[in-house]
C-alpha cells in the first residue's frame, strides 16, 4: 500500500466536492433537457449544449480557488499550462449526445495528474447518485464503498462494451462485433466512455474498448479499473496528453480473448 503524496490527497478530496457540484448543476440541465440548443461540433454527431460550457467553466472556477498554479486541460476549454507537478483534466459531460437525447447514461469526469501520471480518478453519475473515485495505490469506491471488477463470469458470461463514433471505425468495429457475438459473448454500448470504465471497475461489464479517445474521456475510468483489480492500457504511453488514441480495459480472466477481438480489422 502507497502513502499518498499530501499534495494529492488535499486535491482529491477538493476533487470530490467539485465534482458533485458540478454533477448536480449537469443534473439541472439535463432535467430540462429539451429546451437547449444542440450545437454541433466537427459533425452532426458531435454536439455540445451550454451545459457542457457552463459545467466546465464551474469546475475550472472551483479548481483555480483551491490550486491557482495547477494546469486544467478540459474537452470545452482547452488547455492552461501548470506551474506545479499538477495537472487535471475535465470531461464535464461523457455522453453529451446521449445526455440531449434524454438518456441517463453520461457522467462527469475528472483525473488528477502529477508530474504527468494520473494519480487519481473520478467519475460522478448524478442520476444515479454513484460517485466513483480512485487514488494510485488504494482501491477503487462508490459512494465510500470499495468495488472490485467482477473476476469470475467468463466472456461468453457478461458484457463487453464497444464504442464508436466515426465512420472510418466502421470496418474495424464491425469486424470485432462480430467476434464477440462468434465467441458467444454480447455487446453493448452506454454513449459514455467515463460511466462505463466506472461500471467495468464496479463488476456490471467485463471490459471496454474503443478506438479512439482523448486523456478526459478515459484517464479517471482507467485508474478506477486499474485500482479495481482490471487491467486497464497505460493510453498515454509516453504520448502527449492532448493525443488522442485506443482505450482498453477489462477483467482479468477475459483481458486475452477480448484484447485480441481488439486487434482484428485495424
Ligand atoms: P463526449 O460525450 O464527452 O463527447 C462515447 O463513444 C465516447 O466518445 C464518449 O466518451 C464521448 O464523449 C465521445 N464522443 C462521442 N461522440 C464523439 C465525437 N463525434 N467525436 C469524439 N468523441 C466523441
Ligand atoms: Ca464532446
Ligand atoms: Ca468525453
Ligand atoms: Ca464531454
């Protein structure tokens, strides 16, 4: 067991305030989702409301209140230098397409990195009420209770959880759907890549997948499955933080089989 650094420990439990701020303020908006503007992006399929901004620039408000030095990297605002070992990074909506569309599967996010290495992790559901959070070296919770991955139903057993959302993933995507269903196991999809990490650490999925993601989508989920006894890709890797690239994670017992469904039609 590691003793967590006091700088990270004062910024996580900052973190968890915040966060369910933050989530109940997301929450707000998503109760009268109907009435705001969808606003696209790089495609039709890539949206973003006053939410997204709104929740973002609260969490980036409370964060400078309590570590004015620390870098923020959030999907809506971009990046803003550290002038300490810190760094966050903020998803404030994972799932904004679902989220607009009325579905209760999007989370907000939030890692914690020092000298570059997420050290914790957070991913907040508010229809739920489930925050989920983890520091390097001392497990995984919900709501203050450890979780653990489930590490006993087999692949053909539980659900593997593929995302996608661009048409060039389209062959690849299709190639390990079709192997997940061949091998006998099922797929399925939430819309956020955040809440599921958080739900394969918790023991609801076997494992995740998906070609390519950025250091908010994923890094809080990854550290969460990892301190839930998943395996879960290092997805920086020695790449910058603003890269984006594939993110994998799983139970133990199913990691091989479904790592190399992954690796068919790239
Ligand atoms: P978002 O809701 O914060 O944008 C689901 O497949 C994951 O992909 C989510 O984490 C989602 O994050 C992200 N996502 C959804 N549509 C996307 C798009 N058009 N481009 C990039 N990422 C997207
Ligand atoms: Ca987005
Ligand atoms: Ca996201
Ligand atoms: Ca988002």
């Amino acid at each position: 067991d590691q003793d967590i650094e006091p700088g990270t420990t004062a910024r996580f439990a900052t973190a968890k305030r915040i966060i369910r701020q933050a989530g109940v303020m997301a929450k707000d908006y998503f109760d009268r989702y109907d009435e705001l503007e969808i606003e696209t992006k790089s495609g039709r399929q890539d949206v973003v409301s006053v939410a997204d901004r709104d929740v973002e620039d609260f969490i980036r408000r409370e964060i400078i209140a309590s570590f004015p030095l620390d870098g923020l990297i959030g999907e809506e605002r971009g990046a803003d230098a550290t002038e300490t070992d810190y760094t966050w990074t903020i998803d404030p909506i994972d799932g904004t397409a679902v989220f607009l569309h009325g579905l209760k599967s999007w989370c907000v996010a939030i890692a914690i990195l020092k000298e570059g290495v997420p050290v914790a992790g957070l991913v907040y559901d508010p229809c739920a009420d489930d925050l989920f959070s983890a520091a390097t070296g001392h497990g995984a919770e919900r709501n203050g209770r450890p979780i653990a991955v489930d590490s006993q139903t087999p692949f053909d057993g539980g659900f593997l959880v593929v995302g996608a959302s661009k048409p060039e993933q389209s062959h690849h995507i299709g190639q390990l759907i079709e192997g997940i269903l061949a091998a006998g196991g099922i797929f399925m999809r939430n819309g956020s890549a955040a809440l599921t990490l958080a739900h394969v650490a918790a023991g609801h999925y076997l494992g995740y997948y998906e070609p390519r993601l950025s250091s908010w989508d994923c890094l809080a989920g990854l550290l969460i499955v990892r301190e839930a006894g998943g395996l879960a890709d290092d997805f920086l890797s020695g790449r910058d933080i603003m890269a984006s690239g594939p993110a994998f994670a799983a139970a133990p017992q199913v990691h091989d089989q479904f790592k190399a469904l992954t690796l068919r039609g790239t």
